[in-house]
C-alpha cells in the first residue's frame, strides 16, 4: 500500500510513516522504505513529474519545475478560481 502510494504522489517517508503508525509495527520500517524507494525509482523512469502536476498542466497552469518556486511567478487561489472558470 505504501509502494502505491510513494508512486504516485511521491510522498516515500509519509506512505512508510502512516503504514507503521496503522500497524503499530516498527519492524516494517526497512522492508517498506526499500519498497517505497523501488517504487519512486520506477514512477520517476516513466514519469518525471508527479500526477498531481500532470493535472496542473491539464488546465494549462504553466509548470516551469516541479520542485522550483519562483517568486515571481506565484499564483494565487483567487487566480485560479479564475482559470478554472
């Protein structure tokens, strides 16, 4: 469950932490961040950008890096409400 999850909104350390916490198993930590990585290794040589920017781009909100923020071009809620319209 955290494999998917990792894969496919590359979110590693918080699908393994919520997986233990649910089991109250601390024995799963290793077997599930080798899983996770696994996972993210392979989403990342399919895809390099998370589905959740696939979306962004969908509605045509320009993504120059997924993990770059530029001040510049921040965009707000109120903008965005207007995009969707």
């Amino acid at each position: 469950m955290s494999a998917i999850f990792t894969g496919i909104g590359r979110i590693t350390l918080t699908a393994v932490v919520i997986v233990v916490e649910m089991t109250g198993n601390i024995m799963l930590i290793i077997p599930l961040m080798l899983a996770c990585s696994i996972s993210d290794s392979i989403r990342l040589m399919i895809l390099k950008i998370s589905i959740y920017s696939i979306k962004l781009k969908k509605i045509e909100l320009i993504i120059i890096h997924e993990l770059e923020v530029n001040t510049f071009k921040i965009i707000f809620a109120k903008d965005i409400k207007r995009i969707i319209n």
